[in-house]
C-alpha cells in the first residue's frame, strides 16, 4: 500500500517546522502534526521559540533596554528627557503582536511550500504511523509515512521546593505575561532564562534577586567571561547569591517567602513573584506508544545517533528533545540535516561551532572551547584579548564594558574559541563561527581587513593580540601558556 506522505512530522517549533520547509524543497510530501494552542484557544506553528521562548523574550528585552535606556544612559549624551512613563500594556501587546506576525509568517510558509499542517497531538506507533488525536473534536485518525520525525520540543522543568502558582510564582512563560512590574521579584536558577528574564523586569523597575543553586556562576561560559559578567551584573544592581538552595515557597497575600540555605546558614526573603527557571526537560512523556519500541535515554531524551536517527527505521528525532544544547538554531539545523539525508542527499552537521547567546546587556556569545576545557585536556594554546574599552566605536556608542577573547591551538594556530562580553556579542559571534567553520587560524582572522570603526574591529585586534600584536593595546606580557593584554588582569 503506497503512504500518504513521504515524511510526517511531530511538532512544529523551529526543529520541527524548518524539517517540513526542507522537506518539502526537496520534493517530498510532508504533513506536520503540532498540538500548540496559543492565543484566544487557537493552534499556533512555532513551538516555545515563537510562543514562549526566543521571540517574546526578545522582544521584552528590546523594549525594557530602551526604557532603562531613557531612563538612564541617555543623561550621558546629552539627552534630558522627563515625564518618561512605562505602558506595560502597551509593551505586552507589541510582543504579542510579534509573536503572532511571527507564528503567522510560518502558515504562510506552510502554504508556500505545500506543506499538510495538522492540528493535534501526534504520537507515534510501529511501522512510521503516527496517530493523531485532533485539536477541538479529538477525533482519531492514523497516518502512514514513509519516514518520521520527532520534533517535540522541551517543557520548563519543576521543582517541589516552588510549585507553580497562578501568575505568583511562575515559569518562565508566566514571566512573559506580567501584568505589572513586580516591586520584588525572585528568580531560581541564574542561568540563560534567569539572567535574561531578570534583566527584564530589573530594568522596567523591580528589585531582582536571583537564587542559584550552584556555586560557580555561568559554568558553562568561559570563567574570565562569566568573571565579568558577574561582575558587571551585580553592578546593574542584580542581587545573584550563588549556592543557594531554595527549600520552600509560600504564597500568601502579600508575595511568597522564599525559604533557602547558603554556606552561611538558612534564610528567608519576601519577593512579589518568583520566577522558577531551573532548566527544562524533553517533552517525549507519551510521545510514542509502548508497542513503537522508541529508545529514549536516562533523562528521557529521545536516544538519536550523529544524523539524528532513532533505534527505529525511517524515525529521527532533532531539537531539544535529543542530546545537544537547547537551541533554536541547534534544532533547525539539525531539522535541515535530517530532511537532506531523508532525501538521499549527503549531509552532516558541525556541532562544534554552535554559537551560544545570552541576550543580557552586555551580551554573552561564545562558541567553540573554554580556557578551563583546554587546561583540563591538557590542549596547548594561545590566548588574545581586546577590551571593548579599547574601541573607538564602542567608546563612541557609549557602551564599551566587557572584551573579545581568542583562543587558538599553540601548534596548528586553529581557532578553537571565540568568546564575546560586550553589546552586540549576539552578531559579532557570527564572524567567529564563520572563521572556525572554515578552520581558519588566529592569523586568518589577523590578516583580514575589518572596517574601521565597527565592534568588529574588536573581534581582529584580539586575533592580533594571540600573537602579541594587537594594535590598540599597550603591552603584552607571556603567562604560562597563554597570552593576554596586560591590562585585562
Ligand atoms: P519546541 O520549540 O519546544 O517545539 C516543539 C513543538 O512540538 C511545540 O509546538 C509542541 O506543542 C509540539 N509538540 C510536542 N509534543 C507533541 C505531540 N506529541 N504532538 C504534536 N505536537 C507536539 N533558544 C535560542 O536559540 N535562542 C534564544 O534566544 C532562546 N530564548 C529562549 C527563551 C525562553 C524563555 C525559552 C523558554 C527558550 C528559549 N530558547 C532559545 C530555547 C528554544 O526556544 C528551544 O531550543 C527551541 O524552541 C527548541 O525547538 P524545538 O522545535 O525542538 O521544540
Ligand atoms: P539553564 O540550564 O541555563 O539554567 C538553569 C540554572 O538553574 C542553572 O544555573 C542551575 O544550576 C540552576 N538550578 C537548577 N536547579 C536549581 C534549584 N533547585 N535552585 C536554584 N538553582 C537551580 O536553564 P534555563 O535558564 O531554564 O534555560 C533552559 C534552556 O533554554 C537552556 O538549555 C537554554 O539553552 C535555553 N534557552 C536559551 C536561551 C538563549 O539561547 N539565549 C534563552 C533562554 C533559554
């Protein structure tokens, strides 16, 4: 019996829905099954990225920074501006109207592309079926499919010592959706949504204080980064207390008491809301019945080789439900990479150079390996920085915190990291990811002219300092087996 599609999918966020445009590209017939349902009780394409995650909180971030903006860094150019009012509501509707451009530029995709989008929950049965279970009448229906792929995303992960309660204490989708700025606000976990989501709401005004069970702040950002960035957020006035375990939260009328304990002993605070923003965790609870036979590990990932195949035929699984870092883009190359190899065609992705953000003020952006990964291999290499300080342009925005950090191996010269602090960290981490995709060395990236004035410069003249020749830093020095600007220390 011939199949109804060549490839169905299960769900629709950036894993998912950039699998069925390639798909669909390549000539195949695909039908995508995602079971979101947004705004006024309507399925909506996009997953958490669109919804919940990267464009929302985004877009809150935009308009926070510009207010914080006004509010403060303004004076130093000069600028006086007085009456300045905050318009929650009006802030809140802009990025819903973002999302929802956002979520319905996919339908028009979809359409593009001839891509079949059902509405439902898809899961998983022998043989490349997937039985769907409609939005609205949950009616039955069974699909067959030459190939699957399983797209279903990851879930906020929750903690006994804070259940959620109401818009009190909340996740971080709740965290989108404040209906006025919280005077106290409480965050657990200083991780990407912590610091980002915190950031938000210290600038439109609250008190933030933020719990992180771990004693080593950003673990997995290069440490002379997360040095600084700790730093450098503690002076924007973000209360982070690290090792601290919360124990319990209780909402009562006037906030919730948050219980925890430190090296120091155990303690209480009085916040208006908490945030719980401790991780998330695969959504493949029901995703494929017993009888499918779906490996998944340990942690209920979905269990998946280099090109994303499951232990069944025909059945892939990318995104956040398989091993890898939580991203986006992790996800949609990965959805890029398995449409191409259902397609007969020869494809692989490079999962050493994805790039990681974190879209505080500075920003953080990095990839490749850390200094401390290198020491811990025993790898040798050499070491560049360049202080946004040092940055005519950077000076000239008026934003110049923070530095440019190049690591390149000490025998080949092959850049093996590149790691960002500073505003615009976000975009400048491309370059660096170009360049070590390519397997470029520092001295690539030294003899490469960059436009003058541009951050940029910033991400050349650190390439320069791997072999002591930055130009617009004095003084270098040789430690151990590295080498930095003297000044940084
Ligand atoms: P998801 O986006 O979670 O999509 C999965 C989809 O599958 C959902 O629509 C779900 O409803 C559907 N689904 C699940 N099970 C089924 C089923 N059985 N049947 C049908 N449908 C199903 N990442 C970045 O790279 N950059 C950022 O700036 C960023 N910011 C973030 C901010 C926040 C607040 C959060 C929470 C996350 C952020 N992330 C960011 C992470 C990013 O959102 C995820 O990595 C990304 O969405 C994962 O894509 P995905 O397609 O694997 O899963
Ligand atoms: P995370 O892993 O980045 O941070 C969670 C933090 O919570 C960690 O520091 C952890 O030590 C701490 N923690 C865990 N349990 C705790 C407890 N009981 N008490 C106090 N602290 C505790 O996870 P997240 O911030 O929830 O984000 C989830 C995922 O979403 C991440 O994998 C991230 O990649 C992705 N994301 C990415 C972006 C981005 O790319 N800019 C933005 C948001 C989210």
């Amino acid at each position: 019996m011939s199949k109804q599609y060549d490839v169905v999918i299960v769900g629709a966020g950036p894993a998912g829905y950039v699998a069925a445009i390639r798909c669909a590209q390549l000539g195949l017939k695909v039908a995508c099954v995602d079971k979101w349902i947004g705004a006024e009780d309507q399925p909506t394409l996009g997953g958490t990225c669109l919804n919940v995650g990267c464009i929302p909180s985004k877009a809150l971030l935009e308009s926070s920074a510009r207010y914080d903006d006004i509010s403060h860094s303004f004076a130093d150019h000069g600028i006086t501006a007085s009456g300045i009012k905050l318009d929650l509501a009006k802030m809140m509707a802009r990025k819903d109207k973002v999302v929802s451009d956002l979520t319905q530029g996919i339908v028009s995709l979809f359409k593009a592309n001839g891509v079949k989008w059902l509405q439902g929950a898809g899961k998983l049965l022998p043989n490349q079926q997937v039985q769907v279970t409609a939005h609205g009448d949950g009616a039955e229906s069974v699909l067959e499919a030459t190939h699957v792929i399983l797209a279903p995303g990851s879930s906020s992960v929750e903690i006994g010592a804070a259940p959620l309660k109401d818009d009190v204490i909340v996740d971080s989708s709740g965290a989108l959706e404040f209906t006025e700025v919280p005077k106290r606000l409480g965050v657990i976990g200083a991780g990407v949504i912590g610091l980002e989501l915190g950031s938000v709401w210290r600038r439109l005004g609250s008190e933030v204080i933020l719990l992180e069970a771990q004693e080593c702040f950003l673990a997995a950002a290069d440490e002379q980064i997360s040095k600084d960035a700790l730093r450098q957020f503690k002076r924007q006035g973000l209360d982070i207390r690290l090792g601290a375990r919360v124990v319990s939260c209780e909402a009562g009328k006037k906030g919730v008491a948050v219980q925890y304990q430190d090296g120091k002993g155990e303690h209480t605070e009085s916040v208006d809301k908490i945030i719980v923003a401790v991780g998330r965790r695969p959504n493949t609870n029901g995703l494929a019945a017993d009888e499918a036979g779906l490996l998944l590990d340990e942690w209920g990932f979905v269990h998946v080789d280099e090109q994303c195949r499951t232990n069944l035929p025909s059945v892939y699984a990318i995104g956040d439900a398989v091993r890898g870092p939580m991203l986006a883009h992790k996800g949609s190359e990965e959805g890029v990479m398995v449409a191409e190899v259902i397609a007969g065609q020869k494809a692989e992705m490079n999962y050493d150079t994805i790039p990681s953000v974190i879209y505080t003020h500075p920003e953080i952006a990095w990839a490749g390996v850390t200094e401390q990964a290198l020491k811990a291999a025993g790898t040798e290499y050499n070491v560049g920085t360049f202080p946004f300080a040092a940055s005519g342009r950077a000076r000239a925005a008026g934003d110049s915190a923070g530095m440019v950090k190049v690591i390149a191996d000490a025998k080949t010269d092959r850049v093996l990291g590149v790691h960002i602090i500073g505003a615009h960290g976000s975009e400048l981490i491309a370059q660096a990811v170009i360049a070590m995709e390519m397997g470029a060395s520092s001295e690539d990236l030294a003899m490469t002219v960059f436009a003058h004035p541009t951050l940029s410069e910033s991400v050349h003249e650190a390439a320069l300092a791997v072999d002591s020749r930055a130009i617009h830093i004095p003084g270098k020095k040789k430690i151990k087996n590295s080498v930095v600007a003297d000044h940084l220390d």
